[in-house]
C-alpha cells in the first residue's frame, strides 16, 4: 500500500460465519449498539504517536453467530512500500473509514511471491488472524483515498 500522506482509518474486520440459505435464522436477537466516542477513537491515536504502534484493537464486539472486531490503523507517508507490505486474510473483510490523510489502497486476488504469516504473528495473535503476506499483487485495483472515504 503506498500513502501519499499520513493516514488514520478505522478498520472494521468482519468474521463471517457460515449458513446455509434454508436455514436462515437472526444471528443476534436484539444484540445491543456499540458506541465509540471520538474522544476515546482521539486516546488511541495519542498512544499510537507516543508508541509509533500502527495498528490497535479497539473492540470485538459479539453479533450473534459473528463478531466485528473495531481497529485503529495508522499509515505514514511511504516512499516505497516495504517487503512484502501485501497482506491477505484468511478469516477477514477488512472495512476501513479513513478519518483523516489520504494515499493509495491496492487490492486484488493474485499475490505475488506469496509467504503465509507466522502463527506467533502479532497481526495473526491480535488482528487479523491467519493470512498471507507477498511483495506486490499482479492486476490490482488502485483507489485513491482521502478523508471520509469508506472501503
């Protein structure tokens, strides 16, 4: 992913179980709303500049047969993305809102070189889960981002 400025982006990772159409039943009955105030979203981005930490779990929130988990993700401005910057997740779809910065999403299904994630990962322990990391993605989708965009 290359930025052309810093970025800062909630990221929404939605685990999606399995069901079968003819079953279909709610996988939360009446499951409560989950609030994230700005001044907290304005904590971890204050930890993250101390930390240089780029990337912090902010809630896993239960939705019945699924879970959401809610993430702070912080991208400077790359002259050229590092090795093996591509990742690819088994278990996720990732969901960004990018709150402040722009830059450069590159998305797409043929990884280049691809080498699967450590299982002691911190990404893999903490984020993400099990996935796949390569040097560049061959055919990708360019998007170019800015502020109050959503991907």
């Amino acid at each position: 992913m290359k930025l052309l400025k810093s970025l800062w982006a909630i990221n929404g990772i939605l685990i999606i179980g399995s069901t079968s159409a003819q079953e279909i039943q709610p996988s939360c009955n009446l499951c409560e709303t989950e609030l994230i105030q700005a001044e907290e979203i304005a904590r971890y981005i204050e930890a993250a500049m101390l930390t240089g930490l780029t990337d912090q779990q902010v809630r896993s929130v239960d939705v019945g047969k699924t879970s959401v988990q809610i993430a702070l993700a912080h991208r400077g401005a790359l002259a050229e993305p590092g090795p093996r910057s591509v990742a690819a997740h088994d278990l996720v779809t990732e969901v960004y809102v990018v709150l402040s910065g722009s830059g450069t999403n590159r998305s797409g299904p043929m990884l280049v070189d691809p080498e699967r994630r450590s299982p002691d990962n911190r990404a893999v322990k903490y984020l993400n889960g099990p996935g796949t990391n390569s040097i560049d993605i061959e055919n990708s989708t360019t998007v170019d981002l800015k502020a109050g965009n959503c991907f």
